[in-house]
C-alpha cells in the first residue's frame, strides 16, 4: 500500500524537468493511479487542504484513493497515523521528501520513497513501450487454402 503525501509530491515536479507541462493534482492522480494499476498495487494520495470545491475532476481515477486531510489536520499527521495504526507497516511505502514521515516510515520499518525518486519511477513504467499484441494466425497458423496458395506459389505439390 502506497501512502503519498500528494503537495509534497507537486512541489518536487518542477525541481526535476523544467522542460515539462505543469502537471496538476488530477494529472497527478490519474498517472499514479495508471502506475498502481500497472505495478498490481494499491495506495492513497492525501491533500492538504479541503480541496478545490469542484472535486468532480477526482471522480472515476482507478487504482488510487485520493483523500484531502480538511480544516484543523495536515498530510503529515495522517500519514504519520496511518503508519502507527498499520497492522503491517513493512508493507507500506510511504512517499515523500519530507524528513517527519521518513522517520515516522523508519521507526516502523515501511519503506520511504523520496518524491523525486518515486515521480521518476513512475515516469520510467509508463512510458514503457506496451507490446503489442501478435496475430492470430501466429499461433493459429495458416488456413487449408492460404497453404495450398503458398504451396502453388513456390511451385511445390502436395
């Protein structure tokens, strides 16, 4: 389970290729959720904040859970309480350059990925050419008639 501190994340895109398009939070969310969903794996991306107010944008991005920590708490804090409260946090990678969660990710023994490293990734999976799909009659073979239209052509009886 990925747990990503989701401003934090923002914030390194720019430090790494200032030859790339801005990349907004529902970009962000859509190319994490298509990694997820790639790499069999599932995570949650928290939000300072409340949010826009038309989160309508959110709705329908497989492969991840996008969650705003709201009014009077921050990412930091829920992240830092998911990780206590894990019943397994040597399976949980927690992503961020902030120094509190990394502690908080060693103190449990989870795994603690750097922003940058983790955006780096996921850029790497997905521009990873897909193959592309054989035909049919590869495995299948050829026809009674397309060998015998072979055979003809090459002078050979059968």
């Amino acid at each position: 389970m990925y747990l990503i501190d989701g401003h934090n994340l923002l914030h390194a895109l720019p430090k790494l290729d200032e030859l790339i398009a801005p990349v907004g939070d529902v970009q962000l969310c859509v190319m994490i959720g298509s990694y997820l969903e790639l790499i069999g794996q599932t995570g949650e991306i928290i939000f300072d904040g409340t949010g826009p107010r038309d989160k309508s944008g959110f709705d329908n991005i497989g492969g991840i859970e996008i969650t705003f920590a709201g009014l009077g708490t921050d990412t930091d804090t829920i992240i830092e309480d998911k990780i206590r409260a894990s019943t397994a946090p040597k399976r949980l990678v927690i992503v961020s350059s902030d120094r509190r969660l990394r502690k908080a990710a060693r103190a449990r023994k989870a795994v603690s990925v750097k922003s940058d490293e983790f955006w780096l990734k996921i850029n790497k999976q997905l521009s990873k050419k897909k193959p592309k799909q054989e035909p049919g009659a590869k495995r299948g073979g050829l026809s009674e008639s397309e060998t015998k239209q072979w055979l003809d052509f090459f002078g050979f009886e059968q």
